[in-house]
C-alpha cells in the first residue's frame, strides 16, 4: 500500500535557503528566490529579471546586483556586501 502522506518537499531559497511558498517563488538563474530575497546585495533595490546579475561570492553564498552594481569588481562587490552587514556564512 501506498501512503501519500508524504510531503512534497518545497523548494529552497537559493539566497536564504529557507523554503519558497509558491505565492512567494521567483526562479532567477534557475534557483528559485524569495521575491523578496531578489535585491541588489549593494543598495538593497530590488532586482529586475535580466538587468541584474546573481553572483556567488566566496564565503558569503550568492547575492544580485542590480543594473547599476552588477558592474562592480569582485573586489567591491565583497566590500559592498559587508558595508550592508552580510556576514560569511559559516560552514557546518
Ligand atoms: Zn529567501
Ligand atoms: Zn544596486
């Protein structure tokens, strides 16, 4: 016997890694984002699909820039993100 008890597992923010509600999901990159996890790591606008740039920055997991951002060096990209208070992410 089958028992569809069973839970659909849902689909984790790529950003936060906390589950999307299906109301809540975006796919940026083909990560699916919390609408509201999809803002520039640098001001914090938010983003738009396709003049914003998803990035994975060593240690700090991944961030959007914005259209105006996405032109930073990785340099500064990591000096922006800890000028906003994103801490590295620990790893377990
Ligand atoms: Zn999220
Ligand atoms: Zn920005």
């Amino acid at each position: 016997m089958f028992c569809d008890n069973q839970q659909r597992a849902r689909p984790k923010c790529g950003f936060c890694n906390e589950e999307v509600a299906k109301a809540d999901e975006m796919v940026v990159e083909r990560k699916p984002i919390h609408k509201n996890c999809f803002k520039c790591g640098a001001c914090g606008e938010e983003c738009k699909v396709g003049m914003s740039l998803a990035v994975q920055i060593n240690e700090y997991g991944w961030f959007f820039f914005c259209g105006k951002h996405k032109l930073l060096s990785p340099g500064e990209r990591v000096e922006a993100i800890q000028a906003r208070g994103f801490q590295k992410k620990s790893k377990k």
